[in-house]
C-alpha cells in the first residue's frame, strides 16, 4: 500500500477482488447509506436510506470517500478543488485472441502502459484476463485550455461525468502515428461502445484544527473523506487502507492513544502526500518518452 517504497514482493491489486477480501468476516450492510447527519445535545442523529434513523450516536467514523455526506453534513466550507485537467476514462472488454495478437506484445509483461502524444497523455491497463476474454482501461488526458474549453466542466454534478462532449471524440480523431496498443484503444468508433466518464481530478483537505473540534464531539473522519487525492497522480486508496490499518494498530495497542494523537501523527503525512499528488499529475502531464510500469 506504499507506491513510493516498491519492493519484489508489490503488486498491483485488483480494487473489487481486494475489497471482498477485506469485507469477508464483516458486518456490512447494503442499503443503509448515510445520507445526513445533525448534531443535538444527546450525541449525533444519523439519518439512513430506506427511512430508518438512528439517534444519540456517540462515536461515529466517517469512511465515506471522496464526496463524504459526513464532511458536508458538518463541514459545508470545506469543498473539493479541482485540478486543471480534462480526463476521461473509459473499459472494454477485447476477445483473448485480440489481447495475445495486439496488447500483450506491446505491453511486455506490465499491466499498465503509458505515452504521450502532442501534449496529452495516454494509459492503456489491464484489469483481468481470463481464456476468453480481457478486460481493459484506458485514460486520455491533457491539461484544460481555460474557460472556453469545451471538454473541462469543473462544476459539473456527480451524474454529469456520463455526458461526454462530442469535442472528446473529435480531439481523439486528431490523434496521430499512436503505436500498439494505443491505435486500437483509441479509436474512435471503438471508443462510442465504451463505458466512458469524465473524470474530475478532485482534492480536499480538512485542517487539523476541525479534526479535533469534530473529535471532540464523537465524530472521525478518515481516508478520502479527510484528505482526497486526484485519481490520476494520487494515492488515496493507498492512504485510506494505511488510515484503517494505523488506527487499528492504535486501538489495539491499549497504549492510552487517542483518535486525536493518531490524527496528530498521521496529519503531516497527509499533506505531505497531498503535495506528492499535485506534483505527480503535473509531471504525468510533461511530454517525455514511452514508459511502462508494473
């Protein structure tokens, strides 16, 4: 879970199968999303889907991702920056015969490709393989052009990340001399039957000081509801794992540490982090030489 310290032993870990791991042995509920929280005299009143509450909470952590309904239940000034970039991200599924004659020879044993080309950068993944089929992700990205750039909607809603501009597609038709696999990935036609979203490279970051105003009324936040980084560049997912796995630690030890020594400690890798994010993106986005990467 430390991008920056790759031994022998790391990998790149599939997000759906490594959840399921992790749920297994849980109490998980579906369907009882949060969605609103109010403070009162007798503790926290969490409101839930399906119309059931529940009332005088004490404790509660809010794990709840980028677009946290806990922050903006209590923190509505904290709000999520978006960086200058248009992204889309799009997967497809390639029959295993397409995969062998055209991915892997160009991949050579990665899983993740990368090049630029004319000032935006291309990712070509690989998610799973099986005997007859791979599934695969590419992304397109490249700095925003200002207000009058079509494809950067930075106040779009969350449901707008399905509406793409026609201007994407004819930015991808202007795309030339793209070698393998990037020639059969971005193609046009190819691409109108993909799963495609806009992406939005999102961050956030509440102050120390109102993690411990919140604290000190039962209320947590952690992972990317406390430090969001962009999803290109960043290593959220990473951090919030390493949040769970620290605190765990840290109740376990029945040392005497709080929530608010452990948010002491791991503040300043957060914002340390969060630099790392910011600069990482930028130098994605420098035209340099094809690159591939485990």
């Amino acid at each position: 879970i430390c991008p920056r310290d790759v031994t022998s032993t790391s990998f790149r870990a599939h997000r759906e199968r490594l959840e399921k791991l992790i749920r297994k042995g849980l109490d998980i509920r579906w369907e009882f999303g949060l969605e609103k929280l109010e403070q009162t005299p007798h503790g926290t009143s969490l409101y839930l889907q399906n119309d059931t509450s529940k009332d005088g909470q004490t404790c509660m952590v809010g794990a709840d991702g980028v677009h946290s309904i806990t922050r903006k239940s209590i923190l509505r000034d904290v709000g999520l920056d978006v960086l200058p970039f248009v992204t889309f991200n799009g997967k497809r599924k390639v029959s295993r015969s397409t995969f062998d004659d055209i991915y892997a020879p160009a991949m050579g044993g990665s899983n993740i490709v990368e090049i630029h080309n004319n000032g935006v950068f291309l990712q070509v993944s690989v998610n799973d393989i099986t005997a007859e089929q791979a599934s695969v992700s590419w992304v397109y990205s490249r700095p925003a052009q200002g207000s009058s750039d079509r494809c950067f909607k930075p106040n779009r809603s969350l449901s707008g990340a399905s509406d793409i501009p026609k201007e994407f597609y004819q930015e991808i038709t202007a795309l030339q001399d793209l070698p393998q696999p990037f020639l059969d990935i971005f193609d046009e036609q190819k691409m109108e039957q993909d799963r495609v979203l806009a992406w939005l490279m999102r961050t956030s970051k509440v102050d120390l000081t109102q993690l411990y105003q919140l604290a000190s009324n039962g209320i947590f936040l952690m992972g990317d509801s406390a430090h969001s980084q962009a999803i290109l560049g960043g290593e959220g997912a990473n951090f919030a794992i390493s949040d769970g796995l620290t605190l765990a630690e840290a109740i376990a030890a029945r040392n005497g540490e709080t929530i608010t020594s452990w948010y002491s400690k791991r503040f300043p890798a957060w914002q340390q982090s969060l630099e790392n994010s910011k600069t990482t993106i930028e130098d994605m986005h420098k035209d340099q030489s094809s690159k591939s990467k485990v």
